[in-house]
C-alpha cells in the first residue's frame, strides 16, 4: 500500500554477502558440486547462467542455475545488476516460460514491459493487464490481447482501475463481434441489394431508376470483394436484364424526340424569323431596315414548309412585319431627304454668318422660312435632332445679327447728314486723305441701310447729295496723284544718289531701309505709281543693296540664327506640353519650365519681320496654351483651398470631436499649393485656414479640460469612499453592521471603477483601497472572533450545566436531583443563535430531568454514557489530529492510521480547512451528550481549545497579511 511505510517498521538486510574472486571459476568447476550449487545461487553473470542453462548436463545444476537466471532477470536478486544490463539479457531469452515469469513477477517495469511485448499467452496477458502496477504496462498487455475470454474477464475485472484498458478492451470486443457477424451482415446486405435491382424498370421510371442502379452499384462495390458467387450472379443477371430494358426504352424514346425536336426546331426558327421581322421597323436607319428585310425574306424560304395550317398563320404573321418594315423603311428615306435639305440650310446659314458683309435681309428671311418647315417636318423624328437643334441656334444667331444689322444701319443713318456736310467740308478744304475715308464709310452706309430692309425713302435724299459730291472728290483724288509722284521723284534722286555718297556700310543700309519704308508709305497713302518710277526706284535700291550686300548677309545670317532658335524654343515648348500627361503633371516643374522659356525667348536677338510675326504667333500660341493650364490649375488648387477651409469650418460644430480632429488633420496633409497665386491671396487663404483649424483644436483643449476636470471629481470621490470605509472600520462595533456597510461600500467601489481616473492615480488609489478593505477585514474578524468566543462559551456553559445534571444521576453516591436543580441558571442564560444547538441541549437537559424522576430512564442514559464514552475519545483523538496537537503515546498507531485516512480524503475529495473541522469537532464534543467524568480526556481537549484559539487568531492574521 501505499502508506505501508508509515504502518510497518523498515525492512533490516538479512545478510550480506561479498562473493569470492573465484565465484565463476566454482560455478563453471567439476569439483564438489555443492560448493558448485552455492555458487550457482551466488552468482550475478547472467550471461554465464544463461551458458549453463543450455550446456550443462547436471539437472540439479540447471535448475539452480535457471532458478538464479530468473530471479536475477526479475530483480528480486542481484540489486548490483543495472536495467540496462538485464533489459540486454532478456532479449535474449527465448524459454516463453521464463518470459510469462518476468511479466507477471518483474520487480522493475521496462523489464515486464518488454516481457509483455514478447508473450503470446492469452491467461498472463489478461492477467498483466489487470493486475500490473503500470498503466503503460496495462495498456501494452491489452494491446496485444485477442481472445475473447480474456477480453471479456479483463472488462469484467478491471473496473474503474483503469479506463483506457477497459475501454482498448471493449473495443476489442467490439471488433470481434462484428467480424463474427460480418457474414451474416453481407448475406442480407447482398440479398436486399438483389431484390432491389431485380424490381427495377417495373414501374417504367427509367430516369430514377437509373439513379438508383448507380446507388445500389456503389453499395454493392463496397461489399463485392465479400459477396458469395451466387450473390454475385444474381446481382449482375437483374444488372444486365435492367440496363437491357432501358437501352430499349431509350432507342424507341430517341426516335420520338428526334422528330418531335425537328417540328420544335423548325417552329422555333420561323418565330424566331417572325420575332426579328417585328423588330425591323424600329431600326432607326432606313439601309438598316432594307439589309434586315432582305435578309430575313431569304432566311424564311429557306427553310423548309411545316403542315399548310400552321405554315399559313406563320405566313400571313411574317407578311404582315414585312409590310410594316416596307412602310417604315418609306417613311425613315423620306424624312433622311428632308434631313440632307435640312443640313443643307444649316451649312449655308453657317456660310453666311462666317461672311464679314452685311446680310441681304429677304434671302435671309427666306432661308429661315425654309429651315423651318423643314425642321417641323422632323420634329419627331430623333434621327434629326441634331439638325434640328444646330439650325434652331443659327435662326437665333441670324435674328440677333439681323437685328443687330438693323440697328447699326439705324445708327449710321442718323449719322450719314453729319458726315456728309463734314465731307462737304474736307471737300470744299481739299483735304483729300481725310474726305476720302469718309466718302467710302458713306457708301458702304448706304448699301448697309439699304440691304437692312429700312425704307428707301429715307436714303435717297441723302444718296443725291454724296453723288453731287463725288465729282469735287475725283479732282481732288487726281491732285494727290500728281503730288505722289513728286514725292516719289524725290526718293528716286536720294537713292541714285546714295548709290555714289561714301559712307559707312552701316548707315548706307539703314538710309536704304529708310528710303524703301518712305516708299511704301507713299504707296500706302496714295494712288499706285507708275511703272516708269518704279523701275527707277526699283533700279537703283538694287544698285544700293548690292553695294551692301556684305553687310545684309551677316545680318540676314544673324537673322536666321535668332529664327532658328526661335524656332528651338517654339518646338521644345510644343514638343514639351504635348508630352506631359496633365492628370499627374509636377506644377513646379510646369511653372519652372515657362520662367526658363520665357527668359530664354528674351534674350533671342530679331529676326527678318515676316518670320518674326509667324514666330511670334507660334510662341504665344504655345504659352498661352501654357498659361490656360496653369491658371485653371490654379484656380482649382483655390478652389480646393476654398473648399477645405469651409470643410474645417463645418467640423467646428460636429458631434463627434475626436472624428472631427482626426478629419481635421486629414484635411491639413490635403492643403498643398500646386500653382501659386499672388501671395496676398495665398496667405489670405492660408490665415483662414488656420483659423478653421485653431476652432476645431481649441474644442479638443476645452474638452482636455473638462476631462480633467471630471477626472479629479472621479478620484475625489473614490478617495472619499477609502476615506469612509477607513471611518467605519474605526467607528463600528457590531459585526453585522459592519458587513453589510463593507458588502455596501464594495458595491460603491465596483460601481465607481468603471469612473475614470487620473492613470497616474490609480495604482495608489487602488493600494489605498485595499489597504481600508484590510482594515475593514481585520475589524469584523476581530468583531466576529469576539462574538464568536461569547456564543461558544454560551455553548460550554449550557452543556456545563447539562453535564453537571447528568453526573449527579450518574453518580450512586449523590443526592437525589431536584427538578428545578439549576432551573434559574439555565432561563437567565441567552439562547444560543443556532437553532438546532439550542434544542440539543434542550433535550439534553430536558432528558436528564426525565431521568431523575423514572428509573427506566435512568437506565437508559447510563447505556448512552458507556457508549458516549467510547465516542468522546473517538471524538479527542479526532480533534487532536485535526488540531495537530499530540495524543498520548499509547495511541500512537491508533492515530496514525487516522491520519492516513484522513489524508486518503483530503487528496481525494480536495483540500479542507482543519482548523474549522476542529471546530466543528469540539462543537461536537460538547453536544454529545452524558458521559463518564474523565480528567484525562478534559485535560486533552482543553488543550486542544488553547490551540485552536491560537490557530485562528494566527490564521486571521496571515490572512490580513496576505489582503
């Protein structure tokens, strides 16, 4: 057992024996054979005994010999010998004897171990693992179990020893049972499947039939392999008889469905046919309509004809769709004609407000008439509403600028008595270069007034006076002629004669540029020269040019140069914005390029005039394009900015501020400057937006306070609970009291811990409170210790009385008891809390009166106190071990074994609080009832009193310790 060092004394070594050097040499001698056999049974060479089990001829010596084997190999000998040594050993053994010996009687477990694994006997197996001390043991010999018997008496006995063997066991059995009925098992398996397959095609539902073939297929697969023959020819002949059926049944059934499925098909194509012709009047296209048609017609005779009947309905169906598609496809060609007349208004409409000359009010009337009908023709027609829309917007455009032509001709009207006397006046001064620009803008005013529809009443006056004042304007036209020609006489002498004057190269060049700007101006101002004067001229500037010529080159090449670069410029601006992608351009870069292009275009000298203007065109053409790119970026960056500053400014007011800081911050990475504006604006923005932000932070920081805020209201109040539980642990007296104000402040507590407090704070507030929650536990122990010790006095002294009562009735020599013996000391005592206490000692005393009145009682408790006697020491002997106080000598084993079952229990049933089962004990002690007087056993149990008092009060203190 395994508390049988504590019953038994230690095991003394019988002897000791030291065996000589020469033991083996003895044991392997022919000398005397009992000095032989002696050292046979003292030999440890296993290896030697194992020899001279096999080569010896002495049956004597073998069997010592086997008998020393054994014991060594079991451990029961031999202690010097190591595991490993015998382990090595009996793998080589053999004698299934010996092995069936070493499992059953091994002293270590690897060596019954590795017996078990090499034993086939079912009795010592079934006896392994039932009664050996290891469960792997146990379990290796279950493993290698297969008979019945043995598994069944291993179930029957083995009980709740060891659950794995009964289990490992019971599902051996199981396995054999089922092998024995596997059988039988297949046998009905195999006849149910026969019969099913044999009743199928019988009700004609060859579709779920032939599902369930290949279910009953699949079941009988898994037990083919273990399916008699005969099974398995009546399985495969109702197979084959059912599959036979089917594949008739299908072939007739194919048939069927072949024509039926080419009557389908063909009726399905000709609905098919009829549906499309029914959507080819709603095409929108009038070829659309006639391709569809065409195709659809052929597609129907195609196909070959169904029963007259039906083919009829068809026929006349179909006929009908292409009826309706012929006539949308006239409607849809006619209405494309009016269309093209449409668009052919439109573009001359179009052609006529591109011409820079007045408008011919009844032409343009007529066109806008025209137009019209044609567009309300086509109202309903989508197809048109493109021409419609474009012409509606032309008419309006030609309205405006006829009512605009109205006006101005209005306007010059008014104006043309004015000019004309301000004409008559240039005229009558011989002012040539002004009357005429203003004889010209009264024609044109004439023919404006006249095309505008205005009455023509209203000109003619008016036209009668600028004709009588044409004929003084062509005398003064003739004048500037011949005075033109003055001039140019002039220039022709100052260029033949800058032809001979010797002057630098330089000024020769720039006179000549002079002279030939003078000349044109001449042209300019007056009429054509004649041809004689302009040879002259002509002559002699090529006279002046060739003398020059040096000079024109280098400037012509200096020229080029600057076109060229111009050009460089002009091809890497437009080479460099038609390769940058827009939607993910670098802006830096973007504005860095056009600082550098700009500078780089200041710098390029001039160039010949003509190729300067087409340059300069190009240029500006590129870097406006440049500039339009960065000014809508820019407006977009500010509108972005705009947009995000009232995006802060909403988030100043939002619910949920920590959303709304974190959205903030989210917007503040959003704020980027692409292309800048004036720095005025951006920092306006910029002020603002900060502005925006600084409300939505400053929400946080009011928040931060108020948090602060309640979070020393939070601590405040908890200290203030610390603060009371400290006061009430002081100030209360009464243990009831005192734990219901503690289970109320615990409440409070863990209603308050869900309050946040400062973090700082909390592990002192928290070592605060359980520093007053100890206090508060050590003063109801006390409080409760303290009346805990006045109940159990009260208890001592009622069963004082009570047993005082009792040893007078016990006592022959005493005087009779009087009933009201004591009576006043009993009523003036209080009742003890505990009911069932309380009426114990009630009938305890109320018995003992019995008694001393009725001899019969009498009598009986005289029994009870032999028996409480026996009970009382029981009872002490208890308490003692409970209270770990020391019993007499004499009782020593008596307590021993007390103590181990005592301790059989704790590990059993868990760990229980011996000081609270002492008292519990002594509770009982005093409540047992009558009982020879014994001074010893009230010594003893005092003792135990003054222990268990110290006990508690060192247990309680351990106990506030540890809170």
């Amino acid at each position: 057992m395994l508390f049988d060092r504590f019953l038994k004394k230690t095991r003394q070594a019988i002897e000791q024996r030291r065996p000589p050097e020469n033991l083996l040499e003895l044991a392997l001698g022919r000398g005397d054979r009992g000095v032989r056999l002696d050292a046979l049974r003292r030999l440890t060479s296993l290896p030697h005994l194992r020899a001279i089990l096999t080569d010896d001829d002495d049956a004597a010596v073998r069997e010592i010999a086997f008998a020393r084997y054994r014991s060594l190999l079991a451990g029961t000998e031999g202690a010097e010998l190591s595991l490993a040594d015998r382990l090595a050993e009996l793998a080589a053994v053999a004698d299934l004897r010996l092995l069936e010996h070493l499992a059953r009687e091994g002293t270590d477990g690897p060596v019954r171990r590795a017996a078990i694994e090499r034993i086939a006997s079912p009795a010592v197996l079934a006896d392994c693992a039932l009664h050996d001390s290891l469960t792997a043991n146990r379990g290796a010999a279950v493993a290698r179990l297969e008979d019945r018997q043995c598994l069944e008496q291993v179930v029957r006995q083995i009980g709740k020893k060891d659950k794995a063997v009964y289990r490992v066991a019971r599902e051996k059995l199981r396995r054999q049972l089922e092998r024995d009925e596997e059988p039988r098992r297949i046998a009905a398996r195999c006849a149910d499947l026969c019969e099913r397959a044999e009743r199928l095609g019988h009700l004609q539902q060859w579709t779920q039939d032939r599902a369930l073939l290949e279910h009953l297929d699949g079941q009988w697969a898994q037990i083919a392999a273990q399916a008699e023959p005969e099974w398995e020819r009546r399985y495969g002949a109702a197979r084959a008889q059912f599959i036979a059926a089917e594949a008739a049944y299908r072939a007739a059934n194919a048939a069927q469905l072949a024509a039926q499925e080419s009557r389908t098909a063909l009726r399905a194509a000709r609905e098919t046919l009829i549906v499309e012709a029914a959507g080819i009047a709603a095409l929108d296209a009038a070829a659309a309509i006639r391709t569809a048609r065409d195709l659809v017609a052929a597609a129907w005779k195609d196909l070959e004809p169904l029963p007259d009947a039906e083919q009829r309905g068809l026929d006349q169906r179909f006929n009908q769709h292409l009826e309706a598609a012929q006539t949308a496809w006239q409607t849809l060609t006619e209405r494309g004609r009016q269309c093209e007349r449409l668009r052919n208004v439109v573009a001359r409409a179009e052609q006529v407000l591109k011409e820079s000359k007045p408008l011919d009010l009844p032409q343009t009337l007529a066109l806008i008439e025209q137009g019209r009908t044609l567009a309300l023709g086509l109202a309903a027609d989508a197809s048109a509403a493109q021409p419609c829309a474009a012409f509606s917007a032309l008419v309006e455009r030609l309205q405006a600028r006829l009512q605009g032509q109205r006006r101005h001709a209005e306007q010059r009207l008014a104006e043309i008595p004015a000019r004309l006397d301000a004409l008559a006046a240039l005229v009558e001064a011989g002012e040539l270069k002004k009357a005429d620009p203003i004889h010209q803008s009264l024609q044109a005013a004439l023919d404006l007034i006249a095309s505008s529809g205005l009455p023509k009443g209203a000109t003619a006056d008016l036209g009668a006076r600028l004709r009588a004042l044409s004929p003084r304007l062509r005398d003064l036209q003739h004048w500037r002629r011949w005075g033109a020609d003055q001039h140019r006489e002039a220039l022709c002498a100052a260029m033949e004669a800058l032809c001979g004057q010797d002057l630098p190269l330089a000024a020769v060049a720039e006179r000549l540029h002079v002279l030939k700007t003078d000349w044109q101006e001449v042209e300019r101002a007056g009429s054509p020269a004649n041809k004689p004067l302009w040879e002259r001229f002509h002559q002699a500037s090529a006279a002046v040019a060739e003398r020059v010529r040096p000079l024109l080159a280098l400037q012509a090449a200096e020229q080029d140069s600057n076109r060229a670069a111009r050009e460089q410029v002009c091809g890497e601006l437009e080479t460099f914005l038609s390769r940058i992608d827009w939607e993910r351009v670098e802006w830096k870069r973007v504005m860095r390029a056009e600082r550098e292009v700009r500078h780089a275009w200041s710098l390029i000298g001039p160039c010949e005039p003509r190729e300067r203007r087409r340059l300069e065109r190009r240029y500006h053409e590129a870097i406006t394009s440049m500039d339009q790119r960065l000014e809508a970026e820019r407006a977009r960056n500010q509108g972005l900015k705009r947009g995000l500053i009232e995006r802060v400014r909403t988030l100043a007011e939002h619910p949920d501020l920590d959303a709304a800081i974190n959205e903030t911050k989210d917007l503040q990475r959003q704020w980027c400057t692409t292309v800048p504006a004036r720095q005025r604006d951006e920092n306006r923005l910029w002020q603002s937006f900060r502005a925006a932000c600084d409300l939505v932070f400053e929400r946080r920081a009011a928040q931060h306070q108020a948090q602060r805020g309640e979070l020393a209201a939070n601590l405040a109040a908890r200290e203030a609970l610390c603060d009371e539980a400290l006061a009430c642990a002081e100030s209360q007296t009464d243990p009831r009291r005192l734990a219901a104000a503690q289970r109320d402040l615990e409440q409070r507590w863990r209603e308050a811990e869900s309050i946040p407090v400062p973090r700082p704070a909390v592990a002192a507030l928290n070592r605060r409170w359980q520093e007053a929650l100890g206090r508060l536990n050590q003063r109801r122990q006390a409080l409760e210790d303290v009346a805990g010790r006045a109940l159990f006095d009260l208890l001592i002294h009622r069963a004082a009385l009570c047993e005082a009562l009792e040893e007078r009735l016990l006592d022959p020599a005493a005087a009779p008891v009087d009933p009201g013996l004591g009576e006043q000391e009993w009523a003036s005592l209080p009742e003890l809390p505990d009911r069932g206490q309380q009426e114990a000692l009630e009938e305890r005393r109320r018995a003992a009166l019995e008694a001393a009145t009725d001899p019969a009682r009498l009598a009986a408790l005289h029994d009870l106190a032999v028996a409480n006697r026996e009970r009382r020491e029981r009872l002490c002997l208890e308490l003692e071990v409970a209270a770990g106080v020391e019993s007499p000598p004499a009782l020593a084993q008596e307590r021993l074994r007390l103590q181990v079952s005592r301790l059989a229990e704790r590990m059993s049933e868990g760990e229980a609080d011996s000081l609270r089962g002492a008292a519990d004990l002594l509770r009982a002690w005093y409540l047992l009832g009558p009982a020879p007087r014994d001074a010893a056993l009230q010594t003893r149990v005092e003792r135990v009193r003054q222990a268990l008092a110290v006990g508690a009060s060192g247990g309680r203190a351990a106990e506030s310790e540890a809170g």
